[in-house]
C-alpha cells in the first residue's frame, strides 16, 4: 500500500507507491526503419492532444515511408487506457507514440 498522511482533513498519498514484483522486464528492439510500417498514436483526451498527434502524424509520414496511422484515444487522461483499445493497438500497429496535451 502506498503511505498515506492525514494533515488538517486531507489525505496526502505518497506518489512514489510500492514495490513492483519481481518479474521478467524487457523493452522490445527497436525497428530498423520506419519504412513500411503502421504508426499508431494514442492521445490522452486532454485539450489539442489530437490536434498535436494528428500533426505529428503527418510529419512522420511525409519524412518516413509509413505504410499507415492509427489513431487511438483514452477515455480518461486520469486513468489507464481501457484494455479493449490496448489489444486493438497491439494488434494494429508496428510502432506506437503517446501524447498529452493542455
């Protein structure tokens, strides 16, 4: 459990949390090229996030041989992306970026 203080009624949560489990961690490599590949771009819903990826998108597709964007958003910007669209993002693209906005 992550430490909690109580001060003048108000509960202040130490941010840092816990402990993760010990496990298997790994990054996946990094591709070659960006050459052929679908590029999918998660926004987080806040203010211009999708104006921000959209043109970021065009960008990458007019320097880099993209073969497609998927664009993705969360339904909260405070909460974790839902894992219906996690699996679609993992089955649609190559390459993801995120992005915030405000």
């Amino acid at each position: 459990m992550a430490e909690t203080v109580t001060v003048r009624n108000m509960r202040l949560v130490n941010p840092t949390g816990t402990s993760l489990s010990s496990g298997d961690f790994h990054l996946n490599e990094r591709p070659d090229t960006l050459s052929g590949k679908t590029l999918g771009l998660l926004e987080n819903s806040k203010a211009n996030s999708d104006k921000v990826l959209h043109e970021l998108g065009q960008m990458l597709k007019e320097k880099y041989d993209l073969k497609d964007i998927v664009y993705f958003n969360k339904h909260s910007a405070s909460l974790p992306t839902k894992p219906d669209v996690v699996q679609d993002m993992v089955n649609k693209v190559d390459i993801l970026i995120t992005g915030i906005g405000d």
